[in-house]
C-alpha cells in the first residue's frame, strides 16, 4: 500500500491514465468491422496492434490465422505452483451505420460527459483492453503476476465467432487454465458492480418466401395471386399469442425453471421501469405477460423478427405485388434448451402455417447455447473482493439477455468455469450510434482487473 492508502498497482494506473487513454483511443481508431469484407486489411492490423500492446505490457504473443479473422494469444505463464487464468475478448466491432446518426464520427473517438465515444468504445475493445492494462500494471511495478495468464482475443465474434470453436477445440493444451475470465457485459445500474450468472443462448433465422417469377402489376394481378408479403406477415404473427407467449410448439418444453431463491434476489434489485421505458424510447412495455421486465429479460426465451424486406420501399408510390419477402428472426434462449431443437421447432411450425401459392425456406445462420453460472469457488469469492475494492460496494449477481456462443465452448470444451465482470452500463448504445463507455468504468475496471489477480492468485488453488 502507499501512503495514501492505494495499492502500487492503483498508482500506477493513475499515473499513467492519459497514456493509456491515448493508446485505447488508438485502437478504437482502427474500423475493425468483421462482417464487411472491405475492412479485412482493418480487422488484421487490429489484430497485429493488439499483438504489440500485450508485448509492450510485458506479454508473449502470438497471431494464430483462422479461415476467417485472426486470433491473437497473449501469455505470460512464469508462476509456477499458482492457478492460471484463461481472459476472452474480441477486438472486433459492429458496423457503424447509420453514420449519421453519431454525434461524432464512430472511428475517431472522444470524449464527453465522463463517456468515451467511439465504436467498440465498450463492445467489447474498451473492455479487453483494461485486462492488458491491468497486466501491465503488475508487470511494470513488480516484475511478475501473481498468477499464469492467457489472454485470447478473438475477431469474428460479431459475426457469430464462426472459427473460435475449432480454434478451441485443436489448442486445449494452450489455453489449458483453471478458470476462464471474461468483460464483454455491463453492470446493473452505475456505481453497482456486478457478476453474470446467466447468458440467453440463440437461435437465428431467415425466412424467405417467394411468389410469382417477378414483380407484378397490382391493379392487373392483385386479388388473383398470393402475394408474399402478406404471406409473410400471416407467418410472423403466428409466432406469438396474446398475450406475448410465444406459440411454436414445443418452444418451452425444456425451459429451466429459475430457482426461487435467485428470483428473490432479482426482485431486490434497484430496477426502475420509468428509467428503462425511458432508455427504450418506446411508447409502452410488452412483452410476455405473468414475468417481470427482468424475468422476460434474464429468464424467458424471446422470438423477435429483426428485419423485414418486400416489395417497392423508395419515395413515392410504385404499386407492385412483390415476388419475394423475407424476415431475419432471431431466437433468444434459456437453460436447458437446444439451438437445435429450437431449429426443427421453427421447420416444423413454418411448414405447418404457411399459406398455399406461395414456396417458404427457411435459412438456419447461426446460433448458440445458453449458458448459466454456480457463482461457487475461490474465483468468485475473488471476484467480489476485488469488485468491492475498486467500486467500494458489493457487487450484485445479474442476468444478461444478450448471448456470448464462447461461454458454453469454455465450460463444455475445456471444462472450466466461467466468471463473466463487465463494465459497461445500460444505454451503452453497444451496437448502435454513439456508443460509449463510462470513463470511470473504464479505470475502475482496471483497478478491479488488477485486484483480482492478486486475490485469485493468493486464494486460487490450480
């Protein structure tokens, strides 16, 4: 401790807080967009930046091709006898359009109001980069890390880490640790530290329904033929009943039930719905009736159309009937159920409703399983302790919605658990316009970060 009462490691950090800010603001820099071919040159020299800050911070480091995007290792393994961490993030980044809608350009970060502006400010560049900076904290001030650290940054998962699984898969011994660390979440509510317990899986699809061989005449044919965009919408709005349930067969068969005593605490929680109304812009709250807003959330499975295409769009009128329609439909699940089963539900209850005159296929894109957390053993004890160190508080256990495919690779690959920390807060705009993450979030992270290899590597038994 110093004499003010902060750890060597804090000082440090606070010291050198504008360099490492300008470093951060350099890798947000790079428009490391995976799903858009024309930033491949971007997405590799992403991957070749973030190789040179795990060196610099004291780290050997390694870029491993895939088919796809690369993933960069980071390792520092000289604590022989101590546990070893396996620490997951992804420099990859969401599209950034519409790029008008940003108050500031999305590749040329700043900041406002305590908020760092920019794309992958906290999905998820932000947040993997403090894991580096809470490394290099101990490596510069004492020469060695409490603990082993692997340190896997991965570019695809935007696009539904299409190569992470097989990479997994073929370096077991590499990535071989005893528990895995990850910060790609947020916390509950600003000041409140927290800890995920649970991860929605997912399920997605793209519905896509054809008509007549071409677009046609509405005044010459409309009435005679089916028209695919109504077709369309009669398949989607039989997806839900009326009261938000959602009406595939089967689709609750192998829902887990929540145990009462993890209710109990969620309906403790400091939730306040004008707040998150408000966050919305919504007009009203939906959703599936007889659960709360963080029961819908957290614990229930959703089905929610996220895109649709038919027809003439443009100014004006152009009175067609359209010879295709389609919808992107993503599936958000629970414990225990499948991605696959899901996938022959969604098969058979399409065949089932689609009307006649018109041919319905149905695309299976991508999907993951969900996932959920014991919140037992010396890492999570660790966690708390370093948590409340940075933020002065306890931290709570949340749920996210959102999916992380990863998590249950981890668990079920290289059979480890898993403590998901992030620090990203709601309204973070993390795939939208004018994304941000809290500048204090951001250095607390790294004082957590840095906090937690020292309570994990004096209390974690390898």
């Amino acid at each position: 401790m110093t004499s003010d009462g902060s750890s060597d490691l804090d000082k440090y950090l606070k010291q050198n807080d504008s360099r490492i800010r300008e470093e951060l603001f350099e890798f947000l820099r790079i428009p490391s967009v995976s799903a858009r071919s024309e930033h491949n040159a971007d997405t590799a020299r992403a991957a070749d930046w973030l190789k040179q800050s795990m060196e610099k911070a004291g780290m050997k480091a390694t870029i491993h091709p895939t088919s796809g995007h690369p993933i960069v290792i980071g390792e520092w393994r000289n604590a022989p006898g101590a546990p070893t961490v396996l620490v997951y993030g992804h420099y990859d980044v969401q599209p950034a359009e519409p790029i008008d809608l940003w108050t500031s350009p999305p590749f040329e970060p700043e900041i406002r109001d305590g908020k760092i502006y920019g794309r992958g400010s906290v999905d998820d560049k932000g947040q993997l980069f403090l894991h580096i900076k809470a490394i290099e904290a101990h490596l510069a001030t004492r020469k060695r890390l409490p603990l082993n650290i692997v340190l896997l940054a991965e570019g695809e998962e935007e696009v539904g880490s299409a190569n992470l699984e097989e990479f997994v898969e073929a370096n077991q011994d590499l990535l071989k640790a005893d528990v895995a660390v990850i910060s790609d979440s947020s916390m509950f509510a600003p000041g409140i530290p927290s800890i995920l317990s649970s991860l929605r899986g997912l399920a997605y699809f793209q519905i896509d329904v054809q008509g007549p061989k071409c677009d046609l005449h509405s005044g010459s044919y409309g009435g005679a033929v089916v028209n695919p965009a109504t077709a369309l919408a009669r398949i989607v709005a039989t997806f839900h009943d009326e009261n938000g349930h959602i009406a595939i067969e089967g689709f609750y068969d192998n829902v887990r039930v929540w145990e009462s005593r993890i209710l109990d605490q969620m309906k403790k929680l400091p939730f306040d719905e004008g707040n998150f109304l408000e966050e919305t812009g919504s007009p009203a709250l939906g959703g599936e009736k007889g659960y709360t807003i963080l029961e819908q959330l957290w614990a229930r499975p959703t089905c929610e159309v996220n895109g649709l295409l038919s027809g003439y769009t443009g100014e004006g009128a152009k009175t067609v009937l359209p010879a295709k329609a389609m919808a992107k439909v993503s599936c958000r699940l629970v414990p225990d159920q499948d991605p696959a089963d899901i996938e022959r539900l969604m098969d058979a209850h399409i065949e089932k409703v689609a009307p006649k005159g018109v041919t319905v296929t149905v695309k299976h894109l991508h999907g993951g399983r969900p996932w959920r957390a014991e919140l037992d053993g010396p890492i999570f004890d660790a966690a708390r302790r370093a948590l409340k160190k940075a933020f002065d508080r306890e931290a709570v256990i949340v749920g996210e919605g959102g999916s992380i495919p990863v998590v249950g690779d981890f668990q079920r690959i290289l059979g480890m658990p898993v403590l998901l920390v992030g620090f990203g807060l709601p309204g973070e705009n993390a795939h939208a316009p004018d994304e941000w993450m809290s500048e204090d979030n951001f250095r607390k992270g790294m004082i957590a970060m840095a906090a937690l290899w020292d309570e994990y590597g004096q209390n974690g038994k390898p």
